[in-house]
C-alpha cells in the first residue's frame, strides 16, 4: 500500500481523508488506488463499502484505519487515514462495529432467517452463499453496531430490535428524537 505524506487538499488546506485501495483476484493484482475525501464520503464509504460486506478490521489507530474484505474470489485491502480529529466518527464506527462482533450469534441467526427465505424457502445455493453471506453478516453487524452506538446494552433489547433493516432503525432514531419518551420499539411497532 501507498504511503502519503499530507492530510490537506489544494482548495485551503483542509483537511482530508486519504484512502488507498487495493484489489486482489485470485492471482491478479489490481493497480492500486489513492484518493481522498472528506470526512463525511470516507465514512460514507467505510459504512457503504467495507463494513457492510463483513469487512476485518486489521488495524484500528485514531489516525489509521486498515481493513481487509473478501468478495467473491477477490481480497480488497482499504487504507484509511488521516487527522485524528478528522478520523474520530470513522475510528468510534470501528469501534461499535468490533463490539457487534460480540452480539455475533443474534447477527448469524438474522442472516440465517434471511437466507431461509431465498427461492421460496426451498433452501439457498452455494452461490447466493458466497455473494450474500459477507453482506448479510454486515449488514446485521452494522444494525447492532447502531444499537450499541445508541448506548442499548441488553443482549434481548439488541436481538429484538437488530431484525429491523439499518434504514428503519435510523427512521426510529431521527424519530425519536422529536418526540422524547418514546423508546425505539414503541415508534418501530
């Protein structure tokens, strides 16, 4: 991976986040890529592209951040850096995401019952295995990294509520948040 030596771009000096992308196919290595963004695209893209595929978390540093995602038969390496001020939501994200881990037997059992319902119930191929196994396990991940980013911390709340799809659960935060008193399953129910 590339190694960089500025965090700012050319328009000010603000500063930017710097990801460096690699790609392997099974034996073929991908050019490298560099790029950055700013803070909310690079989170944009950790939520988007990595964590929501089952990504490992190699290396978590307040100004770095390494990833390593299996898709398919291709390994993609991610190398994200920067500031630290700049890397914090990306860094506590990691961080929710590592403590998901944890809750990883209410994530298996919400891919299995999602999976149990492919091609009518008669099963699922080994195909939709190895292209949506990754995805659903993130995904799943993600929703109880949400929850626990939302300060939940009992183990039937989090299974309970880890079901609803990411987007609802955020309609139930924003929600929420206009009409104090309410508990995220009474505005999901």
């Amino acid at each position: 991976m590339l190694k960089y030596s500025c965090f700012t771009n050319q328009e000010g000096g603000i500063f930017m986040i710097k990801l460096t992308l690699g790609r392997t196919k099974t034996n073929d290595v991908c050019p490298t890529q560099v790029r950055e963004e700013t803070p909310a695209n690079a989170l944009k893209f950790l939520l988007e592209s990595e964590l929501a595929f089952g990504t490992q978390i190699v290396t978590l540093e307040p100004t770095k951040i390494e990833l390593v995602t299996h898709v398919m038969h291709c390994i993609d390496t991610s190398l994200i850096e920067g500031p630290a001020e700049e890397m914090k939501p990306l860094y506590e994200t990691c961080q929710y995401y590592l403590a998901a881990c944890h809750f990883d037997e209410i994530s298996q059992e919400n891919v299995f019952n999602t999976l149990s319902t492919i091609n009518n119930g008669q099963g699922i191929l080994p195909l939709h295995l190895v292209m949506a196994g990754g995805m659903l396990l993130g995904d799943s991940r993600l929703r109880v990294a949400f929850l626990l980013g939302l300060g939940m911390r009992e183990e039937a709340e989090i299974k309970q509520l880890a079901t609803y799809p990411l987007k609802d659960l955020v309609a139930a935060y924003q929600l929420q948040q206009e009409t104090p008193g309410k508990s995220l399953a009474e505005l999901l129910t």
